[in-house]
C-alpha cells in the first residue's frame, strides 16, 4: 500500500462547525514553544490526553474510507500495557462507517476539548450530528471513554514523562525542516501548530481555529520518523490553501474528498520542488510515486495549472 493511506482529511464542511465549538477549545498539556527563523510564525507543540484516549478507541474501528486510523498490531500491544480492553460493540463500528461524511465531525472534536462533557457539549452545539447519531454513536462512545479513561490516563501520563527527554529533539529537527519552507509557512493565512498524539498511528488531522490550523500528528518516537511527521504536517496545512479552490463542501460519498487529496499531493511536490528540491525525492517515496503519477493525471493541465498559479501567488506575497 502506497502513502495514500498516511493522507489526512480536512473536510471545509468542519469549518463552521468547529469555529462555533471554539468556546469549547483547550489544547491540553503543552510542550516547548519553538521559534521560527522568521518571527511571523513560530511552532507551537502540545499535547491532549482526551484526544488521544479517543484515538485509541477509534484505532479499535475499521472502516473502508481514507479517513481510517484502525490498528490491530497498535489495540494488542496496549491491550497489553493497559490491562483492559475496550469492547467496542461491532455496530457502533457500522454505523460510524455508514454515517461517515456526517460523524467525521466527532473525529474531531476531541483535538479541541479536554473531557467528555465538553465533547459532548461541543457536537450538540455545533448541529452537526442528528439526535439518532447522539443515541447510537455519540453515547456510546462516551460511556467507553468514561469506563477506560482512568487506566488510559495512568498510562499516557507515565509515557509522556517516558518520551520527555527525547522532545527537544524532535523539536528542533522539525523546526529546522519546517524553516526549509518558511516561505510557505510564513504565507498561510492562520498560525499553524502541532498537538502530538501517541495514539493516533496513521493518517493526519487538522482543523482550524480562528487564525490557527491545529494538526495531529503521531509523536516520532524514532529519530527516522520525523521526516515522514514533517510531511504529515506539510500535507494537513497544504489543505488550508488547496481545499478552498474547490468551493464547496468536501465528502468521502462523493469523491470530492479524493480530489481534495490529489491538489494536495501534487502542490506539495511543486512546493518541495521550488523551496526544498533535496527533499523532493523522498518525498515522492513517501507519497508513491504511481499514486502522485495518478494524482496529476487525475487533476489534469487544467488542475494542475491552477495549483501551479496558487503556489506562485503564495510564494510572491510580500516580495
């Protein structure tokens, strides 16, 4: 399988709805602020256990979409570590995949909100969600996070300590890779930052927040895993400035979700091209190069002339 699987989603349908839940928001713990060469931006790293005690619940949830995060080796190692195991009914897995385009939304939510009240406070708020999907899923999801969550949190708390002396590290190797692009990043329209998760196993997350994108990413807990966690990052932020050039709504149903992903694979590559061509290569590894190939084909001249023209606009602000 290629990296279309590592892809993220940012569905523009979530934007209104997580502005109005941003009463609600609180990042959690926090790591070391690290400054940009550029003083306009800076990465901000942190952390939110709430969001990581529901990953770990959704990586026990396969469903047939690019949005999936299941991981049976990942639910039998902390099976082990945990002592529990969280007995996810296999119905609540069905109609999560079958309701998907409209309980993505609870995929993420929990980035922005601390405990399962505010998680649910947040999803009745926003009117996303029907009063079936409250009963059938929602509910249910929260009775399994309230019955797990003290032994969860026990262990999070023990491996954050664990990992500590190894941030500043990881830190300062993305933020040097992240300044290889500063153009890029000095030029988006919100600040981004990054809340590391050690549940979440694949995939990315981001959403935004007035005038920041938040993106969730895997902590690299090996030195050779933050190439790949920067381009993670690079991709979740990408969808800032490509997914608005489709004016409409982004869903799984209907393909457009696969269109989203093709813009973003492919202004990365131009990006990397122009501002980091020594990481252009791995790059294309990372994604597959018979998928990026298909991704251009995808978009066609037309599509990829006008990704073209937005990076160039992007790259010339301000000169």
């Amino acid at each position: 399988m290629n990296k279309v699987q590592k892809t993220g989603i940012l569905l523009l349908v979530l934007v209104l709805a997580l502005t109005a839940c941003t009463s609600f928001a609180d990042t959690g713990e926090r790591g070391t602020t690290m400054n940009n060469s550029d003083t306009r931006q800076q990465t901000e790293f942190r952390y939110n256990r709430f969001a990581d005690l529901y990953y770990y619940l959704l990586a026990h949830m396969p469903i047939d979409c690019a949005a999936d995060v299941s991981d049976p080796e990942y639910t039998a190692e902390m099976a082990g570590k945990l002592g529990i195991f969280p007995g996810i009914p296999p119905k609540l897995t069905e109609y999560y995949e079958e309701n998907f385009d409209r309980l993505a939304i609870t995929g993420f939510i929990p980035l922005a909100v601390k405990n399962t009240q505010q998680f649910r406070e947040a999803l009745v708020s926003c009117g996303q969600l029907t009063d079936r999907d409250m009963e059938a899923f929602v509910d249910p999801m929260i009775e399994i996070c309230d019955r797990v969550s003290d032994r969860f949190y026990e262990w999070w708390t023990a491996h954050h300590e664990e990992v500590a002396p190894q941030t500043d590290k990881v830190y300062d190797r993305f933020r040097t890779l992240t300044d290889r692009v500063g153009a890029f990043f000095n030029n988006l329209e919100m600040k981004p930052s990054v809340l590391f998760s050690y549940s979440l196993r694949k995939n990315g997350r981001a959403f935004f927040q007035p005038g920041e994108i938040i993106v969730y990413l895997t902590f690299p807990e090996k030195p050779e895993e933050i190439t790949g966690c920067f381009l993670q990052y690079l991709h979740e932020c990408t969808h800032s400035v490509t997914d608005p050039l489709m004016n409409r709504s982004i869903l799984m149903a209907d393909g457009s979700h696969d269109i989203a992903e093709y813009q973003v694979l492919v202004f990365d590559e131009y990006l990397l091209d122009a501002l980091y061509p020594e990481m252009t290569e791995t790059y294309r590894e990372w994604i597959g190069q018979e998928y990026l190939d298909y991704s251009h084909k995808a978009l066609g001249e037309e599509g990829e002339e006008r990704l073209r023209e937005r990076l160039e606009a992007m790259l010339n602000r301000g000169k």
